[in-house]
C-alpha cells in the first residue's frame, strides 16, 4: 500500500508541477501583452497630445487672421461711383469669356474629328458638329455654315 500511495503522491506532484508550468507560462504571456497594450496606450496618448496642441496652435492662428482680416476691411476704401459702375455694367470678367469661347472651340474640333472619323464628308461633318455645339451649349453658341468652315478648315 506504501507503494501505491508514494505512486500515486509522486504522479499528483507531476501534474500540479505541469499545471504550474503552464499557469507561470500563461502569466508571462498575459503579462508581456499587458506591457504591449500599456506601452501602445502611452503612444496614442502621445499622438493625440500632440494633435490637440497642432489644433490649439491652428484654432489661433485662424483667429488671429480673422482679427486681421476684420482690421483691414475696415481699412479698405469703398470703389469710387465710376468703378462700381463699370462692375455692375460687366456681367462676367473677360477671362471667363475667353476660357469659355476654348471650351466651346474644343468641343467643337472633337466633334467634327469624331465625324470625320465617322467617314462623313467634311461640310456634313461640320454641320453635324455644329448641331452638337448647339445642343451642348445653347442658341447662342451656334455658328453659320461660313463662320463653321472658317474655325474647322
């Protein structure tokens, strides 16, 4: 009987010793993450320190050129009679005309080179550009057959 019990203490000492070996494992492991996450919580701390002091420092500088923008409006004199009449005369600045009108001429040559490419005659091919012209870009975009042949020849 002496025997078995001495067995059967020393297999219960094993397996408390394995239990305990991968319990200490176990440990180590949740530690070793618990030391990651602490160590990637201080870094996002970090960052997001960081940012709050990139806002502040944007948040003043936006004021301060809001004040200055206030400063010089204040300053600024009102357009004399002459110049307030010639703006409200003008309906569109010239520079938005002329990249309208290169618009305009664009879409035109691509569609009489997509006709052309169509096998069309060339005076059907203007024609049929000019509708499209038309079209696109209203009534007043339109050309006559002589001003058609003149952009496109």
């Amino acid at each position: 009987m002496k025997k078995n019990e001495k067995k059967l203490k020393k297999r219960a000492k094993e397996k408390l010793s394995k239990k305990n070996k991968t319990i200490g494992k176990q440990v180590k492991q949740k530690s070793a993450k618990l030391s990651e996450l602490k160590s990637r919580i201080k870094m996002l701390e970090a960052v997001v320190e960081k940012r709050e002091r990139t806002i502040a420092k944007l948040k003043t500088k936006l004021d301060e050129s809001d004040s200055r923008k206030q400063k010089k409006a204040g300053k600024q004199k009102s357009p004399g009679g002459a110049a307030k009449l010639l703006r409200s005369q003008r309906s569109t600045r010239v520079g938005l005309n002329q990249r309208d009108a290169w618009r305009r001429h664009g879409y035109l040559r691509s569609r009489y080179e997509h006709y052309l490419e169509q096998n069309e005659e060339k005076s059907a091919a203007r024609q049929h550009a000019g509708e499209d012209l038309v079209e696109k870009f209203g009534e007043e975009a339109g050309y006559t057959e002589l001003q058609l042949e003149q952009i496109l020849s």
